[in-house]
C-alpha cells in the first residue's frame, strides 16, 4: 500500500479565500496608475481562468480592452499591487479556511511533510503564511515551488512537478489540495491524485477527474459537504481520509 508522505497545497482559494483581496489590490494598482479600470467581482471570476497575475493583466488588455499589453509596464503594475496585497495580508484579517490549520498540524504530528504548488508570487506565499501562522514558513512549508520559478503556469503540470523533485518523492507518495480546475489539471498533469475544496469562484467548474470534491476541509463543529467522492466518516478531512484517497487512486 502506497503510504502519503505529502500535501501539496495550492495557496489562493486553497489556503485562504484571498481571492477578494487580490481583486482589491489589483483595483488599488490601477486607480493609482491613473487607469480606469476596475475589475468587478464577476469579471475577476472570468479572469481568475488566466493564471498568474502579470498574465492575467495581459489578457484583460488584449481580450477585452483590445489593447497592445506591450504598451504598459506590466511588471511595475503588478508589483505595486502585490505591495498592497501584503500590507492588507499584514493586518491578519483574513482567515484561513475551514480545517486548514488543523489539517497541517495532524501532517507534522504523522511526519507528513507540508507543501507548496502555486502560480502566485513567493511574496505572497511569505505574506499569507506570515499573517495567518505563529511559526516560520520554513517549519510549516519547508519546500515552496512558485509560478515564477517555472516556464509554464497551471493547467501546465510544471509546478507539481518542481514541487515533487523538490521532495524527491514520486506522484504515488503525494496527494495535492486544490480549488479549481486550472489547479487540478496541473495535478493530474503531474500524476497526482487531487482532492478539491469549491470556493465562491470555482463552485461551478467542471472536477470531473477529482478523487473527492468538498465544501472544505471541514471542523470539528462544522461537518464538510462531499459532492464528490468517498464521504467523509468523521464529517472532516484527515490523515486517514486522505491516505484512502490515495489508495483508492492507484487502484
């Protein structure tokens, strides 16, 4: 039997629901750079479809405003965003979702490691773990693998991918937590069994390959919804759960 050595979190959506900060913040950049834009929380949900905030910028121009992106410093503009989305994040009012702290922490007491596959900035990655964490990112997420740090964002598997050689453990071994189908197709793109929990703007994506798909992880007081999936006997995702997940995948 294949034994879980891994959780390979997604970070926004996953982690936390950021994805309302990351629309302010982005909202913030543009009033300051004297551009009229504002992205509405229905077109954000379309644009979310583009990983990768620079990326995202990019297509909003060319697709919907029908601009040459080349005619703006992108990176400039996205940095000055990820800037206000730190100092928000800094003021830790921004919860991490249900069963996700309790999760962590039942993978450290089994020797489990903890981490990272995401297309946003390890500066974000750093802000979010700082503001809603007591120990320091290296105990928690001892290998963080980053959309910069690879040639192709998700759906593209090349994330996982550099997460796995950074733990030097095969697919089998792993199991990755995600919210959207962009996430999930970069998991399975690098062989690994995914479990989804929906959020507001992913509630509606197809997660037809999923081993499960959740409300959340789940509380102790506050049972998840199972959509998809084995149900969950204890009302939460645990160790165990998700060591059968990973069985039930390789069979």
């Amino acid at each position: 039997m294949a034994a879980l050595r891994a959780i390979i979190f997604d970070v926004d959506g996953t982690l936390a629901d950021t994805e309302e900060l990351h629309r302010w913040a982005f909202n913030k950049a543009f009033a300051e750079a004297g551009l009229d834009w504002h992205w509405s929380k229905a077109l954000y949900g379309v644009l979310l479809g583009v990983t990768g905030g620079k990326e995202r910028i990019a297509h909003f121009m060319r697709d919907h405003l029908h601009e040459d992106p080349g005619g703006l410093d992108i990176p400039a503009l996205h940095k000055n965003k990820t800037a206000h989305y730190k100092r928000a994040m800094g003021r830790g009012d921004l919860p991490l979702r249900p069963g996700i702290e309790r999760l962590i922490g039942e993978a450290r007491d089994h020797n489990i490691l903890c981490t990272i596959a995401t297309t946003t900035s390890p500066a974000n990655v750093i802000a979010l773990v700082e503001a809603c964490f007591e120990d320091r990112i290296e105990d928690i997420f001892p290998v963080i693998a980053a959309g910069d740090m690879v040639d192709h964002k998700k759906p593209a598997a090349d994330v996982y991918q550099l997460a796995l050689e950074q733990l030097n453990l095969p697919p089998a071994q792993c199991i990755a937590l995600e919210d959207s189908r962009n996430g999930l197709l970069s998991a399975k793109g690098a062989g690994l069994s995914c479990l989804i929990t929906k959020n507001e703007y992913t509630k509606g994506q197809d997660f037809s390959e999923a081993a499960a798909v959740l409300s959340d992880l789940g509380s102790l007081d506050a049972p998840a919804r199972c959509y998809r999936g084995p149900l969950l006997p204890e009302g939460h995702v645990n160790i165990a759960y998700l060591q059968n997940l990973l069985v039930a995948s390789l069979k």
